[in-house]
C-alpha cells in the first residue's frame, strides 16, 4: 500500500513559474520599457549612445526600486501620482487624490 501512495505523488508536478510577471529575455516588462524610454528618445534627439547608457541605468534603477519595494510598484506609483483618466478608469476604485474614506 505506502508503494501505491508513493507513485501517485511522483505523477504530479505543482508548476512553480504560473504567477512570474511577463519577461523580455532577462529583463521584465516594467524595467524594459524603463530601459526603452531613454533609448527611443536618444534615438529621436540624436544621441544613441547617452540614450543607451540612460537606458541601462534607469533599467538598473527600476529594478533595484522593485527589489527595496516589491513587484507591482511601478502601477502603484502611476495609479497614486497621475490622474486617473490620464491612464485608465476604474469604476469601483476613488480617485487616487481622495485620502479618507468617509
């Protein structure tokens, strides 16, 4: 009996990757468009290679900013300090200028 027991634990496989944020190659999503920003704009302006080197120390900042303060923390900040309609609407959220609830 503890045979049988022992088999059907090894055919299940609980998967350990189901909630990793999207990635591109090794940079996830939040610090590639950090790290794309300054490049674009460089490109546009004129200067490649500052836009580059921006571009990698803005990747690199986000990503330390993440590790201090946990994943998400790029939405939290955009939801606190911009204007709601600016990026998207949320029908059961308050505005993020509202500080207490009454």
């Amino acid at each position: 009996m503890a045979s049988s027991y022992d088999d059907s634990e090894e055919r299940y496989e609980i998967p350990t990757h189901i909630d990793d944020p999207p990635m591109f190659y090794w940079w996830e999503m939040e610090e590639f468009v950090a790290a794309l920003l300054p490049v674009g704009i460089g490109i546009v302006v004129g200067y490649l290679l500052i836009g580059i080197l921006l571009g990698i120390l803005s990747g690199y900042a986000v990503r330390t900013v993440k590790a201090r303060s946990g994943r998400g923390v790029a939405r939290h900040v955009l939801y606190w300090y911009l204007p709601s309609s600016l990026i998207f609407k949320l029908r059961r959220t308050p505005p993020s200028y509202l500080r207490e609830w009454r």
